[in-house]
C-alpha cells in the first residue's frame, strides 16, 4: 500500500469515528481524497481536520473541496512560519 494511499486510510477512519453517519467514499472519490491529501503528514491531516470542525457545522463531514481550503491554510501557516524563523536567524 502507497503512503499516499496510508494517509487517505488514516483520514477516513478518523473522518469516520468523529462522523458516524459519515459513509466510506467510493474507488473515484478515495482517489479524489488520495489527491488532496498527498505530500501533507498526519499532522497536517490532523491540524486541518481539528480546523475544519472549529469553523464547520458540527456534525457535517468534509467534502474534498472544502478540506483542499484547510489544508492549503495549513501549508500557507507553516510557510509563514518558516519565513518568520529564517528571518529571526
């Protein structure tokens, strides 16, 4: 199994134990999932997801598309945060 492949598993499942009516996605829409998720670590995956629940309706699972605006708010911190500690040395 792909590590692209590992990450959009272990989205899922979380997905799926804070959603219970949340229903796993069909082969087209893992491979959509596999596409947003790749290249970000579980905690990025993570940080997102913990964002995503703060600014959502509480009991509505991400789509691909909302969670894509999450996680490029994720890289867009840490890229700000990087410029931030560079300038600092």
């Amino acid at each position: 199994m792909s590590e692209q492949l590992i990450a959009t598993k272990f989205f899922l499942d979380k997905v799926k134990r804070l959603y219970p009516t949340f229903q796993y996605p069909d082969e087209i829409d893992v491979e959509l999932w596999t596409e947003i998720l790749e290249g970000h670590s579980q905690t990025d995956i993570l940080d997102a997801l913990k964002a995503y629940r703060r600014e959502t309706e509480y009991n509505k699972a991400p789509n691909p598309a909302e969670f894509k605006k999450f996680l490029a708010a994720k890289s867009d911190n840490q890229g700000m945060r990087g410029r931030i500690f560079k300038c600092a040395d």
